[in-house]
C-alpha cells in the first residue's frame, strides 16, 4: 500500500508498506480521506513524533473490506470514522469512560501508524459506523467536529444561549456549527479578514474581523456578553478576548492548541474573578458507551444540520507529499480544511 511516511523532522517520504492484516477484533478499512490537523504541521515540520517512521494523520474514515477474527460480517462494506485514539481500558480513567484521559494510550498518527495510508488496520471498538449515503471528506472530519462539540459540553451548553467563538479557523467554525444545531446563536470573530470572510461565506453572519472582537461581541448583546466563549485559536489575546466577552457566571471553553506561551494580564485575569467565569479545559472527544460526541456528529451530519464539506479549501493526493505542509505553513494562500482524499 502507498503510505506518506514521516523517517524524520520535515522527511515525509511517499513510499511502500505491506498492507495490514487485521488481527482478531479489528478490520481493515481502505481509507478513502484524511484531514491534516493542525497539530499534524509541526509534528511534520518542527517537532517530530514519537517515533520514527510513522505514517502521520488521525482524522480519518473509509470502507471496511476485511474482517479479523471475530469482526460481525455486516461490518463488511460499511462507511465509517475512526475514533483515533487506542485506551488501555485499565486505568481509572479508562473504567470511567474518560479516555482522552486515559494515562496509557496509543494513538493513530502520532504514536502509532495512521491515515496518510490506503489501509489500516482498526479495532472494531473504534468504528463510528455511517449510513450508506455518508460522504467520506466530510465523514473525515468527525474527529475535529467531535473535537468542538466536547468543548461545548464541557460548558453545559443550553439552548437559546450566546456562543461567541474566537478563531475561525476549521474546528472554530465547527464550533459555531455546532451552536447553531443545538439551539444557540453563534457569533465568530478572527483577526484575519480573509478567515471571517469564510465564515460568511459558508452561512455565518454574525461575524467580526479584527482586534475588537470582545467589544463586538458585548455591543452584539447589547452589554450582557456570552453566555459561552471558545478560545479556538489557542492564543493569548483569543482567550483574554473570552473574558472580556463572557457574561457574568459565563463559561469559557479553551479549546485551541497553543504554539506558545499563554500569558495573560492582570485586567483580563480580573474578568475571570469578578464574574465568577467558569474556564474549562477541553481535550480531545468522548467517547463513551452510547450517544456520545462521535455518534452525535455523524447523526448531525446525516441530517444536514452540520454542513462540513463546503470547509473544505485544498484536496491533494498521497503522492503530493509535503506539498500541503508547504502550504499551510508559508501562508501563501487561503486555506481552512486541507485534505488528502485516496
């Protein structure tokens, strides 16, 4: 199978593997799309994983072809997502169903091989089944999207609130999606005119572009302020704009990845205490038994109610290489969602 294959920092070679076999539990899915994450750039670029070689990417989804030993046969032919990471089903997170804080986990693309691959073999505990119809780009993007939807459950998001998001980017504009389908009015704000004017043109109206994003937001409610704010950015003026913009006993969401660090002022520090904000950590997506960020992203998106594929900007192939790294770290162009599509 072709596999895009990182031997070392900025080395990402388009070479040859053996085709997985799928051990008993597990199945093999012909890949059909793989997002590029943003944390995937620097771990291509900059930082490296956690071992080399490995094929890099986890946002992911394709067809199951083969069964291992033990797989149900009506698995055979299904679209689906994979859930990335792999719990050790051990530890006391884990026994909570708490696994993104699962204190031994695997995970595909990072510590083990991933989706910059035409196969890969997958626990059958990891598929995210879709209907028939499902399109696999916008099926590749259940991670990211299950990525949002968790950080605003982790701000017990209600219906008929204010979800003011700073960053739009592709997991901010989910975000916003989100908002939307479960009830809330979703306003946007990003320095970068060219991102907010995405944003407008896939739907969005309630969007600002600048510095100003917190008094936007505040003159938008007319002085109360969000109810929710996502700091989708991870950048220090992103998630002080969060304070300035909450409402009193408001909730703030971190949710962006920082490249750097995150210091804060002394008067966006006080916003935290004199409202009482609530600031929730959010890292990666549940995945517990049931309805859970997984399945609820792909039920929205069979229902038209998150519309991900119109996020899309850049389309390559496995044999593009480095090509949309390049890209996206030389800022050349526009670009939201980047996507190598098999």
């Amino acid at each position: 199978m072709k596999v895009l294959n990182l031997h070392g920092i900025g080395d990402l070679r388009y070479e040859e593997l053996p085709d997985p076999t799928p051990k008993a539990g597990e199945v093999l899915v012909k890949i059909k799309a793989c997002g590029i994450c943003g944390s995937d750039v620097p771990r291509v670029l900059t930082k490296g994983t956690y071992h080399f070689p490995t094929v890099v990417g986890h946002e992911f989804a394709g067809q199951v072809v083969e069964l291992g030993a033990g797989a149900d046969p009506a698995l055979l032919g299904r679209k689906a997502a994979v859930f990335p990471l792999l719990p050790c089903f051990k530890c006391d997170m884990c026994v909570r169903e708490q696994y993104a804080s699962c204190v031994n986990y695997n995970y595909f693309g990072s510590r083990c091989d991933g989706g910059f691959s035409e196969y890969i073999a997958a626990p059958v505990w990891n598929l995210v089944l879709a209907g028939e119809s499902a399109d696999f780009e916008e099926l590749a993007m259940a991670e990211p999207c299950a990525v949002a939807l968790h950080a605003l459950r982790r701000c017990d998001i209600k219906s008929g609130e204010t979800v003011a998001v700073f960053g739009a980017g592709p997991i901010g504009v989910m975000a916003a999606q989100w908002a939307q389908a479960l009830g809330c009015r979703a306003i946007l704000a990003d320095v970068d005119a060219q991102k907010a004017g995405f944003a407008r043109s896939v739907g969005f109206s309630d969007v600002y572009a600048g510095t100003e994003g917190a008094d936007y937001v505040k003159e938008a409610t007319k002085g109360a302020g969000a109810g929710i704010c996502v700091d989708a950015a991870g950048v220090a003026p992103a998630m002080e704009s969060c304070f300035y913009a909450a409402a009193p006993l408001g909730r703030v969401a971190a949710l962006g990845n920082p490249a750097g660090g995150m210091n804060f002022s002394q008067k966006a520090y006080w916003e935290i205490l004199r409202k009482q904000l609530r600031v929730c950590g959010s890292w990666n997506s549940g995945y517990e038994s049931g309805s859970n960020d997984w399945t609820d992203a792909i039920k929205y998106m069979a229902c038209g109610d998150l519309k991900l594929k119109p996020l899309i900007t850049h389309r390559y192939g496995l044999s593009d290489g480095l090509a949309p790294f390049h890209m996206i770290a030389d800022k050349k162009e526009f670009f939201n969602k980047v996507m190598y599509v098999m």
